[in-house]
C-alpha cells in the first residue's frame, strides 16, 4: 500500500505524510512546477504545468489497493478505477456508490456558473475537518 497527495490546493498535506510515517508506508506528492513541495517523509513528483497533468501521472503511478488523497471527483472516480481508494480532504472515502451523484454534482454546478450563475464556495477549513480526514485516513490504513 502507498498514499498519493494530489497535492493541488490540498491542505492535508502534512496530516497525510506524517501518517505514512507512522506506518512507514510510501508517500508520494504529486504536483505540477506551480506547486512544488518537498516534505520530509514523501517524495515529490513534478510534472510540467497542463490540465490535468497532475491528475493523468497520479492515475498512471496508482495500484490497486493504494490510498489517493484528493479533492477532485474526476480523479476519484479514475482511482476507483484502478482499484484505488481515494479520500477527500474531509475524510470522504469515495465509492463506487457514491461516485456517480459527486459526479452529477459537479456537472451541475459547472452548467450555473457556465450560465453565469454563482455558488458559494467552500467554508473556512476547521480543525474538526482536519480531525475526521485523520480518522478516516488511520482507516483506511488499518
């Protein structure tokens, strides 16, 4: 088992290496020459700026059985594929009975604001947030 970060916007970063310590399992960070990191306990992936580039290397490096840290429903869902387990930033293990209405979610949302619509974003992070994507995360693992 490894852990994947699409470390894109991803503020669990540091919450996930420091648990792949703990279990002494390997951790990977992708990201692309805008976001470049570098975590003592991960190694780095850089990939060249693009769509999607980050996500096209993380789907290529998975296995099944492998952990997938992300926010993006696409990814997820081409994890899920690969026999992966992808988790949200908020703990959410996606499913293959989830998947789909997470999808359909966002396809909507996208159809408002290509309309001009507006939605509201995401609220401030809260250390709870941060608490259940560690508990989910120590889950998965155990």
């Amino acid at each position: 088992m490894k852990i994947f970060i699409d470390a894109d916007g991803c503020p669990v970063v540091d919450i996930t290496v420091s648990v792949a310590k703990k279990h002494s399992l390997p951790c990977y960070i992708i990201c692309d020459t805008a976001h470049e990191f570098s975590k003592d306990g991960a190694e780095t992936v850089v990939v060249e700026k693009g769509a999607d580039s980050v996500d096209f290397k993380l789907v290529n490096l998975v296995t099944a059985g492998d952990i997938v840290v992300t926010q993006d429903y696409g990814l997820a869902a081409m994890c899920l594929a690969r026999k992966a387990v992808p988790i949200s930033q908020n703990g959410l293990v996606f499913t293959d009975k989830n998947i789909d209405e997470l999808l359909f979610s966002r396809y909507v949302s996208k159809k408002i604001r290509n309309a001009g619509g507006r939605l509201k974003g995401p609220s401030k992070r809260t250390p709870e947030q941060d608490e259940r994507f560690l508990q989910a995360l120590e889950g998965l693992i155990n």
